[in-house]
C-alpha cells in the first residue's frame, strides 16, 4: 500500500512525500530558498548530430554553496536552517528540482532566443528523489519493502509528469559516487522528463519496433529468454525477474536488470513482479558493493516506454547499470573510440566480469 | 613535400617515418617486445542499441608495466633498451598499437566465439600516431609546418588503412590530458580504423544525407556559412579554414574546426587549405592553453567521409574538440541525462565560452 502527500514549497516548488503508512497531513514543505523559483532553459537543434541539446545559464549562478555537513536532503530539523524536506513519518521524497535542465513554461517567460539554428523552450521537468530518510544508507542496503515502494514511486511519477502536455519521455536514474560527478552522498536518485525522446531511447525505440514488426516479440524478450538458457552472465533469476550481465557488455561491471515479462513501465508491473524486481535490484546492488568492500559507483538509468501517447508493444522495462571501474583500482575512461565514434572498445570479456560478481555473496533481507 | 619510410618492428608490427626532409633508408624499426603480436578481438552485437561492441580481452595481459621514465614514444637510445621508435631525422611516426582493440585477422586465428548474438572477427586496425620526437612539446606548440605535415600523416594513413578490404570508416583522434585517461604526456594520437560506420559518424551521414538532398548542399557547409555570419562564436577566420564554439555546443569549450569549401577527408586538402586548415588548429590549441595558463585536456575527433567505397558529397572534414572542464576548477561530468538517454545538458552558453577563448591572445609561428 501507497500513501502520499503532496505538498507546495514556499517557493513554489511540489514536494510529494510517499509512506507505506498514512502520512500526517499537517505536514508543511520546507525550502532552502524563499525566492520564488525562476527557471527557464531553451533547446538548440544540433544540425550535424540531429538532436536537440538544453541550455539553462542560469544554473551557473547557483548561489547555494551548503557548508559541507548540511545536508540539504536530510529532514529539517531547525525553522531557521530549512532543508528539501521536512522531519516526520515519510519513506521517500519526490521534490522539484531548483536547479533544472528542463523546466515547465512559466506564463510571461521570455521565448527561446533566436539563433543560427532552430531553438525550441526547454519545457520538461527535473525531480529530486530522496530515497531515504537516512543519510547513512544505501538503495542496495534498504529493505525490500522499501525498494519496492521506491518502484511504485517510480511509476507514480512517471505517470503524473507523463501525463503532462508536451511530455513525451520519463528517465528516473541514480548517479552515485563521487566517480561520477555527485558530490551528496545521502541516498538519492533523479528524474528527468524530456519534451522529445532522447537521442538514446529513441534509437533503442526504433530498433525495438524493427524487431517486434520482423519478429512478433521484444528484442529484449528475446534476449531475456537466451541468457536464462545461457546462464553463463546471470546474476539473479527469480521468478518474475532477472538480472544478468549481456552478452554485449559495453562497461566492465554493466547489468540489466528488468522483469521476464515485458512491461511499457513502473505502473504496469504487478505486486509480485514487483517484489522480485526488487530482490533483483538488491542483489545487483549487494554484489556490487560487496565485490571489493565498498561502495561501488554507478549510473543506474530505467528504461520506460515513450509517454508520447503511442501504443509501445515494444517496450520492456528495465534497468542498464554502468560503474565506471574496469578493476579494483583503474577506471574506465570514456576517450576517443568510445565518446568520438560510438563505438565502445572492452577488455574485459562479460563472463569474466560476470563470475566475479556471482561469486560476490550476498543475503537479501 | 612529405617523405615517408616504411619499416618492419621485430615483432612484426609496422612503422613509417614521415618528414619534410628525405630520411635515411638504413634507419631500423626497433620494439620493447620481441615476440610476435598476437592479438585477436571478436565483436558482438548489441541487440537494443543495435550496434557492435569490440572484445580484445588480451590487452587485459599488458605484461608491460614500464618504469615512470620509460617512455615507449622517445627515440631508441641504447640498443639494450629498444622503444617504438628510432633515433634519427624525422618528424612524425606512426605504428601499429601492440593492444588492438580492432586487429586485422591473421590467417589461423580462431573463429569468432559463438555467443546468443551475433559475433564477427574485430577486423580493424589500431595505430599510434607520434606527433613529434620532443617529449615536452604539445601539439599546439609545433611549428606550423610540422603540423601541416601532420594532416598530411592523417591523410596517407587514412588512404592506406581506408584502402583495406574492409575498413569502413578511419578516425584519427587525441585524447590529451590524465583527466581523459591518458598516462603517456609524449604528445601523440591514435587512429582507429573500423570494419563498420561506427555509431556516430554513422548517424552524422545519415543526417547530413538527408540534409543534402534537401538542400542540395552540406550541413556543415551551410552551419559554417551562418556561424561566420553570425559571427559571435568565431575563433579562426582563414581564407580557407574557421574555428569556433558552435552554437550547439555540448561540451562547455567544445571547438569545431573546419576547411570552409567541403572537402572528404584529409587527403583531399590543397596545400593552402592545409595551411590554412594548420593555422586554425594551432590557433584553438593555443588558445586552450592560454585559457587557464596550464596544458587543458581534451579530446580531439576528425571526422572525414567513410572509406565504404561510396561516393559522400555530404561528407566535410571537420574537428570536434571535447574539453572536459566546465569552468577552471570543475569537470563536466557525463552522467544520468548525457550519458542513459544521450541528452546534453548545458550550464553555460556557447557564447560565453567563445568570448573566454577569443580573449586569449595567441601567436602563431
């Protein structure tokens, strides 16, 4: 069961709090700011790459700078020192974000400046997600009921920014660790909705749609069912959910992780699909963590169908999780072959990565 | 006038010496390895994002950890201790990488690995590119002659290695600096050449295909025309060659770097337009390094036509430069929007970055 409470910041900003209890509704959402947001981000097409790129210049001018021990997603606990979101009896936080890439349209906004190529508002939406209360934890060290509750969030949101005009892609993902550029450590993910679909799920899209119109089932389907028969990558196979590393590898540690059977998102998965996706996601995390006793960094990015209002048999939810390491102490950099051409060049083969992790013990509670 | 020497290494690898003087033709190639290279990589396909990955797990077996003072791409000095490259008059070299991750297949190499996708031989060809003998110099810092007959180098190495059966499209690039991985401050570049259209170009022909039998002309052609009109983000205007932030930048000092009239590739250049072409790359090199007075890293692309055997009027040679830094003192990481869904996210606009570098007073020589 989901309880949520939705709230409006002094700055005008929504903080929607979820609980698998009822929340109080007395509840009041606080802000480190009380100036009234005043976002706005424009897009430019790129000509030669066919794709449009956001530009917000207002972020540089983020005159937050927190002293390093507050800690802006943890509960307020001082009237006079407010934090993102308030003390009481809530599981996960889901505010607007004050700093977007993408932001709604606010009525007398200047329009997009005109430029040497077309340019476009760069109305979309940029969530918070505070997983946790504690700033101590980690998503893989919280309970099941608690990560499953964070995949009906998950799909809540989904829904609610999905739904909105011109919102035609929803991305919730988590960058964690300082390897990949975060630099607040108490348990969090993003959320961003796209005014297009990116260049990346568009193109895995348009090859999914070319294969279920040649082969009559999802390409990730398909592939499900030949590493469970393989079993040589798979890492966790329960009966409603697998996580596994591909075949196809493009980072050492990479994982997917996704339901067996294909479902267009969050809001479409069952309660016992649920459950196992997220004992799937736990151990994947566990391992992870576990592989050299420590945190190990990632990008974690769920994979949805298109909220463009299209039927998207296709589709198939999952997950794809990149940590930037290739061994205990040497990074993978992204340089030439892989950011130039696209191409990504490995040295590692996936089953070696992939038994280093199966051996990685973990207990799921 | 270019001369070139082409020599063997005794583990079998090729060398050619390039310089504007004629070179000695009892020079002979050294290696640090004596046994022969066996490299071998396979590719497989990457069902969702419907393109091919690169495995050469051997490269994992660098046995070759030299000492912090050993440079490989210095001149041989003592016989006992044999680098990449000789002593003796020359200007550039170029050497087949000793770890491939692209290798021509060698007659009795196993079969590429049977895998729940497809896989295909890694054939390809990896080669170093030694931009100078002095180990303290930078590519910006060379003389314009020498880097005229650089360009000259990508043009012979892209009509040799294109000329290949199977070779698709040849990339020549330089990762510069550690923050982009690189550990060898010996200034010096790669070429990767590829038995595909790798990913990114593949999708810069397509559109820029389409874009030609629109308009009847190239879309760089037409961006460089509206950029030097525009004029905001110009760093180099030539007779013959521009450079400037584009007003689609995705990286915050991103530079392009173009000959004005299309041409396909390096070795189609004339002598002006290569002077020309030389002029406008010292000039973005110095430029960068003016900025902040110390060496900045990036990552440089030189995207010419496929070498598919098709005709490309689309195609314009052209350079994209990737500094990782967003200001003096922060990075740009890629992460959650760049990095999952391909959607470039900007703090800071292109024009305020063109107005940092073109106040940076360079002198060519």
């Amino acid at each position: 069961m989901m309880h949520s409470l939705e709230l409006t910041k002094p700055d005008g900003r929504r903080l929607t709090l979820y609980s698998r209890q009822p929340i109080d509704p007395a509840l009041v959402a606080p802000s480190p700011f009380a100036e009234p947001l005043n976002a706005s981000a424009h897009l430019r097409w790129h000509p030669l790459r066919g794709e449009w790129v956001t530009y917000a210049a207002f972020r540089q001018g983020r005159t937050f700078l927190p002293p390093p021990e507050y800690n802006p997603l943890a509960a307020t606990t001082r009237a006079d020192n407010p934090t993102e979101v308030p003390a009481g009896a809530w599981d996960v936080a889901v505010f607007d974000n004050r700093f977007p890439s993408l932001a709604a349209l606010v009525p007398g906004a200047n329009p997009p400046p005109q430029m040497i190529v077309a340019t476009a508002p760069g109305a979309g939406h940029c969530e918070v997600v505070v997983f946790t209360q504690d700033p101590k934890a980690s998503l893989g060290g919280l309970p099941l009921p608690h990560i499953e509750l964070l995949m009906q969030v998950w799909g809540d949101r989904t829904q609610q920014v999905g739904s909105r005009d011109g919102i035609e892609y929803v991305l919730p993902f988590e960058n964690r660790g300082a390897e990949v550029g975060v630099t607040l450590h108490h348990p969090h993910g993003q959320i961003y909705a796209y005014p297009v679909v990116p260049p990346v799920p568009a193109r895995m899209q348009q090859v999914a749609q070319e294969h279920f119109q040649q082969a009559g089932r999802g390409v990730l389907d398909l592939m499900i069912e030949n590493e469970r028969r393989d079993g040589k990558r798979m890492l966790y196979e329960g009966p409603h959910a697998v996580a596994f590393v591909p075949v196809c590898a493009r980072y050492p540690y990479e994982v997917w992780i996704a339901p067996i059977k294909p479902v267009a998102g969050f809001a479409q998965l069952g309660d016992e699909e649920r459950a196992d996706l997220a004992r799937a996601l736990k151990t994947v995390l566990l391992k992870y963590d576990g592989l050299w006793d420590r945190p190990l960094p990632y990008l974690m990015a769920w994979y949805q169908a298109p909220t463009d209002g299209q039927p998207h048999p296709e589709s198939h939810l999952h997950a794809q999780l990149y940590p930037p390491y290739r061994t205990k102490d040497r990074l993978k950099y992204l340089a030439g072959t892989e950011i130039a051409a696209g191409f990504f060049a490995m040295d590692a083969l996936p089953e070696e990565k992939a038994l280093e992790l199966q051996q990685v013990q973990v207990v799921l509670s």
